[in-house]
C-alpha cells in the first residue's frame, strides 16, 4: 500500500511548431507575392496641373448619345446632330478625335432595347475603349 499520492499525470497537448512555422512562411510568401508594388497617387505626376499652368485649357468634353423621340420611333441625337439609324451613328462617333475617355450612353426607360444597342454597338465599332451606360434618371 501507498501512502504517498502519486500525481496524475493530464495527457498534454503537444504542438508541432515545425508546421505551424511552415504554414506561417507560407502565407507570408503569398501575401508578399500577392501585394501590388504600384506606385500611390501622390507619386504620379499630374498632367492637368501642368496643362493649367501653362494656360492651355483640355479639350474633355464627353461623348453623350441620347435619343430622341420622332414619329413613333427614335432617333440617336449625339451633341447637336441628330440620326436615325446606328451606321449612321457610327459614322460620325469614327470622326472624333480623342477615343480614350470613352462615350456614354444615356437611355431612357420608353427606349426600346434595340436603339440603345445600337447605340453601344456603334460605339464599340467607332473604337472608344469605354462604353459607359447610363440609365434614366441618372446625371
């Protein structure tokens, strides 16, 4: 007989650091692989503040077309111009010269889906490299 009590031992826990750290390396690797090494804003040079003050003014008017109402049927109205069918649209957004900013297509909801189709379709035919949609009620 005992008359000494003997310490229950508790079965540890035991952690496998070798793992962990290798799961810790890992997700370092991919976020430092995974992070954009872009410059922030502040670092990027302004060209509408050199434009200013060199008094010269840009010319970045955007291109709107809308529709009009005509008859029972509509017609594309870009700027003061006015057309009613989409080649002819075409046509006259191939004529301007700066397609960077992209054009815009504001439609209102009696615009029946075909027009304002049409529409993105002769933008994107014309080479703008943004076509932007714009719904009723919008500006």
């Amino acid at each position: 007989m005992r008359l000494t009590k003997k310490k229950m031992r508790k079965p540890g826990v035991e952690l496998n650091l070798t793992s962990m750290i290798d799961v810790i390396f890992l997700l370092l690797i991919f976020f430092l692989v995974n992070v954009g090494f872009s410059r922030s804003e502040r670092e990027l040079q302004a060209t509408l503040r050199g434009q200013a003050a060199a008094g010269k003014r840009a010319n970045i008017e955007p291109v709107v077309v809308e529709f009009v109402p005509k008859g029972g049927a509509f017609e594309y109205k870009l700027g003061s111009r006015t057309v009613s069918d989409a080649l002819s649209l075409t046509a006259i957004l191939k004529q301007v010269p700066s397609k960077v900013n992209g054009a815009f297509v504001r439609v209102n909801d009696d615009v029946p889906f075909g027009f304002a189709a049409g529409a993105v379709q002769a933008i994107t035919d014309a080479g703008f490299s943004a076509v932007h949609y714009i719904p009723a009620g919008v500006r």
